[in-house]
C-alpha cells in the first residue's frame, strides 16, 4: 500500500506546486494585462472628450481646427494603445499554454 501511495502523495506533492507556481504568474500577468487596458481605455476617453470640444468650438474656426488636430492625435495614441493591450493579452494567452495546473488553465 504504502509503494502505491506514495508516488500519488508526490504526484499531488507536484501538483499543488504547480498550481502555487501557475497561479503566481498568472497574477502578475493579469496585472500588467489590466494596466494596459486601462491605459487603452483611458486613451479612448480622453479622445471623447477632446473630440466634445469639436463641438463646443461653435463658429470659431480656428479652435475647432485646433480640436480636430488634439482628437487626430488622441485617436492615434488610443489605437496604439489598443494594440499594445491586445499584444499583450496574446503573450498572456500563449503563456499560458506552458501552465501545467489544469485549475489555472481554466
């Protein structure tokens, strides 16, 4: 009996390791996945807002052109921010794969 539990002491031994190792890095990369989205999200809002001073410009030409510029340049940065979040997220995503605690794959 003992011959037969042990090697399924060490395999849940090992298991439980993994998940601790698996469960560690997964963290950390929902961190630096979640930073990044905001980051994007933020980029989005404030091209919104910028985007209300089109707007809020009225009659005044020379304002709404200097809007329209702030929104070109807000709308460009959003983007690569989205495309940094989502770069990101792939990595995450194949890093993931080298995982071997199956409860943290899922």
């Amino acid at each position: 009996k003992i011959k037969v539990a042990r090697p399924r002491l060490l395999q849940q031994q090992r298991a439980k390791e993994a998940e601790a190792r698996d469960s560690a890095t997964f963290a950390e990369m929902l961190v630096e996945a979640t930073e990044k989205t905001h980051e994007a999200e933020d980029m989005v809002d404030k091209t919104a807002i910028t985007h209300e001073l089109i707007e809020a410009a009225g009659e005044d030409m020379a304002e709404a052109g200097r809007a329209v510029e702030q929104t070109h340049e807000l709308a460009a940065q959003a983007q690569l921010k989205i495309k940094e979040a989502l770069a990101i997220i792939g990595r995450k995503m194949v890093s993931m794969k080298s995982f071997q605690s199956e409860t943290v794959k899922e």
